[in-house]
C-alpha cells in the first residue's frame, strides 16, 4: 500500500470516529469550554481563544501519528 492509500484511510477513520462522537453527543462536544480557555468579553466586544483544546488536540494528535509510524 503506497502513502497516499493509507493516508486517506486513515483520514477516513478519523472522520467517521469525529463523526460518531458528534452523533452521539448530540451535536454538542466538550472541547471548548476548558479550564484555560481564554475568554474576555466587555460590553461592545468579546475574544475567545481555546488555548487549552488547542493543546490537548495537538497532543492527542501528535500521539496518534506517532502511533501509526511505528
């Protein structure tokens, strides 16, 4: 199997398991709302940024290739 072949299969699988988990979930994921989530809000304005998810998406992620390297 070439590297582009197991690429998108892989690609796949992620996307029927994101699939899945938001089925099931009814729509509503818990990432995003985190402890270490920046959130400033005033009265004309407001900013987000998940620092946080970012993280932990980076870290599962990153576990996840480095499993499928081996």
């Amino acid at each position: 199997m070439d590297n582009i072949s197991k690429t998108l299969l892989i690609a796949g699988f992620v996307l029927i398991g994101a699939g899945l988990i938001w089925h099931f979930s009814g729509g509503k994921i818990p990432l995003g709302r985190l402890p270490g989530d920046i959130r400033i809000e005033s009265e004309n304005s407001s900013f987000y940024f998940p620092l946080t998810t970012c993280l932990l998406l980076s870290a599962v992620l990153t576990f996840i290739g480095w499993l499928f390297r081996k």
